[in-house]
C-alpha cells in the first residue's frame, strides 16, 4: 500500500498543477510553451495522464481485484519512463540535477509498484 498511495499523491499533485498550470514545467525541462498547442500538450500528457494515474492508483488502493494489474502496468510504465530518461542522459548529458532527481524517483517508485511493495 505504501507505493500506491506514495504514487497516488505524486501523480494527483503533477496532474493537477499541469493542468492548472502548465508552465511549470518549464523549471523543469527549460521548454517555453509559447503556443496554445504546447500548453494543450503539456495538459495532455503531464496533466490529463497523471491524473487519469491517480485514478488508476486510487482504484488499486480501494478494490483489491485489479491491485496487482494496475501495479504491474503503472510500474512498467514508470520503469520505462525512467530507462527513457536514462538513455537521453546517456546521449545528452543534462547539468540540471533535477532530471536525475526525477529518474531516481521514476525507476524507485517503478519498481516498488512493480513488485508490489
């Protein structure tokens, strides 16, 4: 349980603030969103996906028959998130700490879920 709810209020608390307020993930990427497009975008994946998550979680957390499918694929799609990540470190190198912040925190809550911890 301690996964899933760590997970929930990640996710409620990304998909929420980037729905409100897309721009802040530009302290995060450096990517303006000066277009209505890139904002739509940003809401899209970071806000609507993370929320749609929270959700997912949540029903994990209070119907135990779909708790060890919702973790199995949330954690595949954190671990892959953070492989992602990783691989563009490998081929970019980023200065910000941030980013690595952001993997380590990806590829430790993918495996808790993952395996069900």
């Amino acid at each position: 349980m301690f996964s899933l709810t760590i997970g929930f209020l990640l996710f409620a608390a990304m998909g929420a603030a980037l729905l409100w307020r897309p721009q802040y993930i530009t302290r995060v990427t450096n990517i303006e969103l000066s277009t209505a497009e890139s904002r739509s975008e940003t809401r899209a994946i970071y806000g609507g996906f993370g929320i749609a998550i929270a959700i997912a979680l949540f029903v994990a957390m209070v119907y135990s028959d779909f708790r060890a499918g919702i973790m199995f694929t949330t954690g595949l799609a954190l671990i892959g998130m953070a492989a992602g990540r990783g691989y563009a470190a490998w081929l970019e190198r980023p200065t910000s700490p941030i980013i690595w912040g952001i993997l380590a925190g990806e590829a430790v809550l993918g495996l808790l879920l993952f395996f069900r911890v």
